[in-house]
C-alpha cells in the first residue's frame, strides 16, 4: 500500500527501515503487561508495574526519572517510534478486552498517518488503557496522545515527535496473607478476587511526562541516477495506477453529465466498450520466428540497416532496457557531509498520595502534613542540545565507514519536598563530546562503535563505549548471521538514587561512586532451521539498587505490615551474570512449535537475583479456513524457577529487592498456559483466548511477592487497518 515505516537514532536522527507489526502471529501476547513471551513480572493488572527477569533485556534508559521504569509497557522511547511516509491515508485502531464494568481490562490504540506531498509526513497516535482489576485496590488508567512529523529533503531532512503521557495507578501494597492463593484449604470459606483484604486503601501513585524532539540535518553532496528498488517500483505502480484509475471515474462522471445535460440516456456498457485501449498489450511477445530481412533494402541514411537476427534481437533489447532505465531510473541526491542539530525537552512530575495508611506502617517519618495524609510530589525537566558533523558512508566506493563528531549540551533541574523550605531544588549541567564510526550498507558484514566522554559538569569523567557487528553468509544452503555486542559504560547513578527526599523514605548518597558496567555478547542464527543462540556475560562493579524492608505480624487471618523501609544501596564487590538463550523453532505440516530457554547465573543472588531457568513455549497449528481466512489454535506456556523476586514498594513505585531476611519470600515454579485462536482476514487481525486455562491445577500463580495474577479470564482483540 505504499507505506515505509523506519525509526530514528536519538542522537544524530539515523533512519533504520523496519516493517509495521500487521502479522496475526503472536498478536494475542501483544496485549499483556507481562510481555510477548512471559518475561516480565508484574503486579498482575493491566498496566501495572512490571520488571523483566532476562536482566540482559531490560532497556538502558538514559533518563533520570526512574519512576517510570516499571510503565515501559505503556510509555514508549523515542528510538521504538515508527515514524511513516505513505502514499495514501492510513488509519489502524486496536482494541481489547476482558471482563465487566467492574473488573475488566480495556486498552485501545488508534494510528493515523498521512502524507502532504512525497516528502512530507505526519501523523498522530492515541492510546488509552483502563485496567479496572479482578482484585480490589489496584485499578489503572493511562493515556498518551502523540504527534509527529518527518521531511525528507534531498539536503534537508527533520523529524518532530511530540508526546505526552498520564498514569494514574492505586496501590494495594499487596494481599495481606499469601494463603488466600497459595493454600486457599486452609480457610473455611471461599474467596473472590475481589473479597480478599488488601494492605492498603485509596493511596495512588501519578505520573505525567512531557516529550518534545527535533532532529534535522542539512546535507552537502551531488546527484547521481540509481535504479529504484523493489519497494519503490511497487510504490511508483501503485501511484501510477491510481492516478489511471481517478482519472478514468473523472472522464466518466464528465460524460454523465453531459449526458444528463442533453437530455440523453447514459449508456455505461457501451462507454466502457469505447474507452478500451486498442491495440498491443505491454507484455506482448512475438511468438515463433522473427520474418526474414531482405537483402535488397534501399540504401537511406536515415535509416538503420538491421541485416541480421543478432543485430535486430540486441536492436530490441536496447530498446527494452532504454525503456526500463527511464521507467525505473530515479534521480538520487547522495549527501557527502551532514551538519545536525538535535534538542529534546523532557518533563516529568511525579505524585504519591496517600488518604490512609495503617498504623506503624512506615518505619520512619521525616515530616508532618496538616491533613495527615501524604502527598509527595517531585519534579524533574532536562533540556539537551546535541550538534555533530557527519561524513557518510557510501558516497564513493573509497568510504566505506560513515564517521560523526557531536558535542552535546545538557541541563537538568529536580525538586524534592523539604521538611522546612516546602521544596529543595537540584540543578545538573553537563557537557560531552563523541564519535561514531559505523558501516551499515551492504549485506556482508556491518559495524557502529560508539564513544562519549563528559568533559565538564556534575557528570565530569563518565564515558560509554559501545560497540556492536554483525556477519552475514551462506553455509550448506543456509544463511548463518554471527553478530556480537560489547560495551563499558561508566557513569553516576541516577539522581534519586544518590538524592531522595518524602515524608517517609529519605537518602543522601553523595557518597556514591560511579557504576562500571561491562557486557560481552554474542549471537549464532541460522536462518533455515530457525536455530537462534544468544550468549551474554555482565560485570557490574558498583552496582546501584534499591532495597526494602519490613515486619509481618499475624493478625487474625491477615499479615500485619510494619516498619516498612526502603533505600538505595551500592555494591562495593563485583557481580558477574552469565546469560544464555536458546531460540529454537520447528515445523512439521502444520504443526508449530517455538521455543526459548534462558539460563541466568548471578553471582550476588541477594543483590542482584534472577531465576536459573526462564521457559516460553508455543505449541499450534496453522491452517487456513475458505481459502481467506488464516488461523493459528494452539497454547502457550510460560514459566520460571524459583528465585527471590524483587519486592515492590508502593511508596516508590518502583522494584525493590527483599532485605528484610525472616520475611523474604519466593515466587515462581508455576506454569501459566494460555489457549488462544488468532485469525487473520484480509486487513483485519483478530484473536479470542482464555488466559490462565490451568488455573485450577495450581495455586502459586504469584510473580511480585504478595501480589497474585488473575484467574482464568476470556480475552478477545481486534487489530484493523484501513487504507483511503
């Protein structure tokens, strides 16, 4: 349908061309706040906050605001935005859901992009999700609104992206007693989901964040005449064809009305019969022998003398190759030098508030509201401009590295409450200088090495070097691709771990050194087999976290929480983490069957814990039903081993690792497997499944301590795209 999607590198506004997501496969995992492949732990609503257990996927977030780490479900980074360029009018809404008015799940997502010329595009995204919860205490509701732009000049090019964000999320501070899931026998009655006593009442946590980006680069080079690829052949049909086709319905409602001036009947048959084309068709061939030439032409200078089979065959095939190099033949700049400029503006706000909170909940208490109540708020804005100069690659068969310079310029200010002042403000410039040297034309082998240093300001010293290639070739009728990844980055923890200030949790890390984090990793595929190996090792020297504790007593048939306590600590000795993953696909007939296992060891389970073992796997069959309508049937399970799994602290918002040794707890050690039926028609893709289909055999569906997953729950979505 003449559309190209590509993303966009935060930096230096790189495009790397990707596909929209527009495939029924796996389309019912897109909707879970646990992740395609089960990966994530969460508090078991929609939205709620989440953690990925595969520690080498967590996404490196240059942001200081860590509150909204656990949203990454829900708030997207700039460098995942598709950014569109199309022919036609493109509209996609999403929806699904589950429940009723009082429990259910709704999250809808509606795409419009359009095009003002070839250059010029823009388009707006809508997402809203309402999580209302099968448990009391835990509802969600979100929404984000986006706008965005792109112009791509033959030496100026720019892309705009403006976006904001809301997320109101109550807080439950977990089940009061694990029984009421783990061993439910023990009761002498039976409970609801939502009949079993939460922690906490009518506290929230809000957050708003504000995102404007512009990325533009103006280029210096020369002309040159390429063919067109594939893709643009298809684009410049499909235009061509739809400006045959309006001009077609114009010249006919022109002839009906002049008909209808008349006073005469339009015959519509017959002006269909006199606007066929006579003659040739294009894709005509001369079938048998060319005739014989004659040898007695008259001599005529005018003329060609084409006296021979061999001379009139290359004669057409001129002709022919003539024809296609005008057709499919574009005129392409090719930039040699580009000077860029990027600044972004981010605001966040962050709000706890709490209307009640149980006696002796909270260890410590720094300050006093008038109400009792609390209400902590803290806000955070940065501004960054980024300019560099770029000599790219491919613009001669000598360059074959494209090579960028940049400095960069960044403000931050944070204000925290105060006992005394009301509000303490914190204000950060930094400046930093780097380079890029990478090869990513081609198909053979590809490579970027990046590195930047901060040369003055509070972050004065840190540097990152990253590093990545890829190796792409044939073996025994295979495509084998062998791809690795390194980096060292070096850097200061984020702000609110070194400085944190409420009426109930308060720190002052200035002491803190700076974080040293290695990793080496490497990738194995083969493509025809569908064999993926993925091995990582990390070393983290100074590893930052936050830690909470606190002390359960039994009260009835509930846990009373007490002396709650949290903080940032660091870790003066190494942590090393060797990770493993195997993807592995198969394919009998019909039948499907993908795989991923994951090994993780961590050397500090107490610092930084990870399960031994994460499972995924699919199982269905693939058919298609009347010759149009696609299926996948079949289930998914997804499971871990045991491990202390991070505890989550409402008061943060954030994850937490249990500190508190007589109450720690474990999750994990149960399956989870969904049944589902994807189908997809046409431009529409549509899914029904019943989650949590096991849940009678087992009852330790627990992945954050203290907060247990739904039940079996009927689930329907539709994905639609419609094209003008």
């Amino acid at each position: 349908r003449g559309l190209k999607v590509w993303t966009i590198d935060t930096k230096f506004g790189d495009r790397t061309n990707t596909t929209p997501d527009t495939l029924s496969y796996m389309f019912m995992n897109s909707i879970f706040t646990t992740g395609k492949y089960g990966e994530y732990n969460t508090l078991g609503n929609l939205g709620s906050p989440r953690i990925n257990r595969i520690v080498i996927d967590r996404p490196y977030n240059e942001s200081q605001f860590s509150f909204l780490d656990p949203y990454d479900f829900f708030v997207k980074d700039l460098s995942d935005f598709h950014f569109t360029n199309t022919l036609s009018p493109i509209t996609n809404m999403s929806f699904n859901t589950c429940g009723n008015r009082t429990n259910g799940e709704d999250h809808f997502k509606g795409i419009f992009a359009v095009n003002a010329g070839k250059r010029l595009g823009f388009g707006m995204h809508f997402d809203y999700l309402y999580g209302r919860g099968y448990y009391v205490n835990q509802n969600t509701s979100m929404t984000n609104f986006t706008l965005y732009g792109s112009y791509l000049g033959d030496r100026y090019q720019a892309h705009l992206w403006a976006s904001t964000n809301h997320q109101k999320v109550a807080e439950s501070g977990g089940i009061t007693n694990d029984d009421f899931i783990t061993h439910p026998e023990s009761f002498n009655e039976e409970f609801m989901e939502d009949e079993i006593p939460t922690v906490l009442d009518q506290n929230w946590n809000r957050n708003d964040n504000h995102h404007l980006f512009l990325n533009q680069r103006y280029s210096l080079g020369f002309h040159r005449k390429v063919p067109m690829t594939p893709e643009e052949i298809e684009a410049r049909k499909f235009a061509i064809k739809a400006k045959k086709e309006n001009e077609a319905a114009e010249a006919k409602r022109k002839a009906r009305e002049r008909a209808r001036r008349s006073g005469e009947e339009f015959d519509e048959e017959e002006y269909d019969r006199g606007q066929r084309v006579e003659g040739r068709p294009e894709d005509a061939r001369i079938m048998g022998d060319a005739p014989e030439i004659k040898k007695d032409i008259v001599n005529d200078s005018t003329r060609i003398l084409v006296d021979s089979k061999e001379k009139a065959d290359s004669l057409l095939a001129l002709e022919t190759a003539e024809k296609t190099d005008t057709a499919w033949i574009k005129n392409e700049y090719v930039p040699v030098t580009s000077f860029i400029h990027t600044i972004s503006l981010d605001q966040y706000r962050r709000i706890y508030q709490a209307y009640q909170t149980p006696e002796d909940y909270y260890l410590n208490e720094y300050f006093e509201t008038s109400d009792g109540k609390i209400y902590d708020k803290t806000d955070h804005w940065q501004m960054k401009n980024t300019f560099a100069v770029a000599l790219l690659e491919g613009f001669n068969k000598y360059a074959k590295a494209g090579l960028k310079l940049f400095t960069s310029y960044t403000v931050r200010r944070f204000t925290l409450p105060d006992a005394e002042q009301g509000t303490t403000g914190f204000n950060e410039h930094t400046v930093s200088i780097g380079g890029r040297i990478s090869k990513t034309q081609g198909t053979l082998l590809h490579y970027n090495l990046d590195a930047e240093m901060a040369v003055a300001g509070q972050h004065a010293g840190e540097f990152t070097v990253d590093a990545d290639a890829d190796l792409n070739f044939r073996l025994f009728k295979d495509t084998v691709q062998l791809a690795a990844k390194a980096f060292l980055h070096n850097t200061a923890p984020k702000f609110y771990y070194i400085h944190y200030q409420s009426q109930h949790f308060w720190w002052d890390n200035g002491g803190f050194d700076n974080i040293t984090h290695s990793r080496l990793e490497g990738l194995f595929s083969l493509k025809r087999t569908k064999t993926r190996l993925r091995v990582a090792f990390d070393e983290f020297k100074n590893y930052t976290y936050l830690a909470q504790s606190y002390d359960l007593t039994k009260s009835g048939n509930d846990y009373l929480r007490t002396n709650m306590d949290a903080e940032a600590r660091q870790e003066g000795s190494p942590i090393t983490l060797l990770t493993l993953q195997l993807q592995q696909e198969f394919r009998y007939r019909a039948i499907h069957w993908d795989n991923i296992f994951t090994y993780q060891q961590s050397t500090k389970e107490d610092v930084l814990p990870v399960p031994k073992f994460n499972i995924y796997s699919n199982l269905y069959l693939r058919f298609i039903i009347a010759k149009v309508l696609k299926c996948d049937l079949g289930a998914d399970m997804r499971y871990y081993t045991k491990y202390e799994a991070p505890d989550y602290s409402p008061a943060l918002g954030q994850f937490a690792v249990q500190a508190n040794n007589d109450v720690k707890v474990k999750t994990g050690n149960y399956p989870i497997i969904n049944l589902y039926a994807n189908f997809h028609l046409k431009h529409a893709r549509f899914f029904v499944m019943f989650s949590h289909i096991n849940h009678s055999s087992g009852s330790n569906y627990i992945y954050t301590p203290h907060y247990p997953m739904n039940k079996r729950i009927f689930r329907f979505g539709i994905s639609w795209n419609f094209f003008n």
